[in-house]
C-alpha cells in the first residue's frame, strides 16, 4: 500500500534527495521528464506543493524496511502531477497514491501524462478523467546543410533586416522590451491556461535561469514605427546540443505575412551558430497551422503529453 509524505517544498535536503532520485530515475528510463518546466516553477514559486510516495507509513511503523520512496509527485492550484519510480512500478503503488490524493482533492483537477504512458492512461479513465489536451514534442536535425530559398542571398541570413517588408528581427534587451513581450504574449496566447498569464515577474524568473541569453530571444518588429510583432524565444541549457523552441508568437494583425516561418528560420540559424544539433518543440495538437508549418520545416514526432481533466459537477 502507497502513503504520501508531503512537504511544503524542497527545502529539507533529504526530501529533496528523495524527491530528484525519482525524478532522474523516471528520466532515464522513460527519456522524458516527469515534471514539465512550468510544474518546477509552481513549485520554485511556492504556488504548488511537492510530495512522495511510500510503500509504506513511516509514521505508524517507523522501523518498517518498507517505507521506501517509490514515487514523487507535485501538487497544488488544481494541476497534479505523478510518477513512481521505475523499478518500483505495476505493484500498484501508483493507483494508490492518487486514490490516496484525490480523496484529500476535491473538486476539478488535471493531471498529466507525459509520453501518454499507458499505465497512465488506465489510472486516468479508472479515476474518471478525461483527455482534455495533446501537446506534440517535434524534433529536428540541425547537423544537415539549411536550404537556400529561391532568389534568397546567403550572405543575409533570416535574422537580418529585410528591408522589402519593413521588418526587422533583433536581440531581446532585458528592462527595455520586458513590458512589449509580455503584452504582445498575452495577446497571442489569450486561450492558453499557462503561456498566457506569463507576468514580468515570470519573464524575470526566466531571465535569471542558466540557461537564458538575450541573443536567443529573437524580436521581430516594424522598422519604422518599431511595433512588436513577433518573436522566437530559444533555449539552450548549458553544454547540451539539443536546442528548443521556447515559445514562438506572431501578432494576429501579422498573420499571413510569413512572419512566423521567418521567425523559425531566425531561430534554427541561430541555434546552428550556437553549436545545437538537434531542435525540439512543443506544440498542441489542435493548433493546425502550427503544426503544418514545423512539419514542413522537418520537424518530426518524438513524444506525445496529454492533460487529463476530472469534472466535478
């Protein structure tokens, strides 16, 4: 039988400890990570909570061999999030934990299943949820040769200014562009449930990571009037060759204007230069034209998430 040992946050090395070990654990063993990037910051944040999984109760058997860590998880603001360890999984520990989880959680939840694990998928119908949304992780090969686009210049990479259309893309400038980007995001990821409600203090938070530098987030504007009107926001963490696309957006009244296909070939030149080999993205499933657009840019399927939602009526 499962037991939950929760914790504010990771303050407590040994918890913490605890907490990574299955985190790696799941990693190397499923290739994806268990907690996605926006979980770890709820939980940096304190808006969400993190907590493990046991085999057994330490409280009421504290000598017991068997109350071993064999899960961890992240809990809060109507979001859950789960895995058990590798070497601990189909003992049943898993529908333990969230039978254990849902009685202290009333009301509508989501939870993820990163890679649509389908231990995963059997826990979610079992606790009456359903697929909600499919979020697509696309991978591209950097190595090979980008092709030139016919009457292009090879000496004016996409980054350049293109005087023809009157845009220009630029280097993000920290404390000068943070209140245009969020602005022009929230616009364009209005329907998001997460990219969407980015603040300043977000940006912040990321611009304060390792792996941010401003000459990855690629800023397209009017040249004349120097109106924001898109951007491709790149992130490379430290001494790895996979580059991502962090987040990409185009205004609506930039649309059709081939403005995001410009952005993305600004972004793989610039991960090229930066030493990448291989490009990932993240996309939702049911955004179409994003979708056809990376994919006729080379991108190909790696992985499929999916968000499960319990209604409470």
């Amino acid at each position: 039988m499962a037991f939950i040992r929760s914790a504010t946050n990771l303050s407590d090395p040994a918890f913490a400890a605890e907490f990574d070990r299955v985190a790696a654990a799941a990693t190397a063993h499923d290739d994806y990570q268990p907690f996605n990037e926006q979980a770890r910051f709820d939980l940096a944040s304190g808006r969400r909570t993190p907590f493990l999984v046991t085999s057994g109760d330490a409280d009421t058997h504290p000598g017991d061999a068997d109350t071993g860590v064999v899960g961890a998880g992240i809990i809060g603001a109507g979001e859950l999030d789960l895995v058990i360890d590798p070497a601990a999984r189909r003992l049943g520990h898993g529908g333990d934990a969230l039978g254990r989880l849902l009685t202290d959680a009333p009301g509508d939840l989501r939870l993820w299943s990163h890679g649509d694990h389908p231990a995963a998928r059997a826990l979610a119908e079992r606790f009456g949820f359903a697929a909600e949304r499919t979020l697509l992780q696309l991978r591209k090969d950097l190595t090979a040769a980008p092709p030139v686009p016919d009457g292009a210049d090879p000496a004016n990479p996409a980054h350049l200014a293109h005087p023809a259309d009157g845009i220009v893309i630029e280097a993000f400038r920290p404390g000068t562009h943070d209140a245009d980007w969020v602005a022009l995001n929230a616009l364009v990821f209005a329907s998001h449930p997460e990219q969407g409600l980015i603040t300043e203090q977000d940006l912040a938070a990321r611009q304060a990571e390792s792996w941010f530098d401003a000459g990855d987030f690629l800023l397209a504007r009017e040249a004349a009037s120097g109106r924001l009107l898109g951007y491709n926001w790149l992130k490379v963490e430290p001494g790895s060759p996979v580059g991502e696309i962090y987040v990409i957006g185009v205004h609506p009244d930039a649309a059709g204007r081939g403005l995001g296909r410009r952005l993305m070939q600004a972004g793989l030149d610039r991960l090229r230069e930066r030493g990448c080999s291989t490009v990932d993205l993240y996309v939702e499933a049911d955004s179409v034209a994003a979708v056809n657009l990376y994919r006729s840019l080379g991108f190909t399927d790696r992985t499929v998430d999916v968000q499960y939602h319990r209604h409470i009526r």
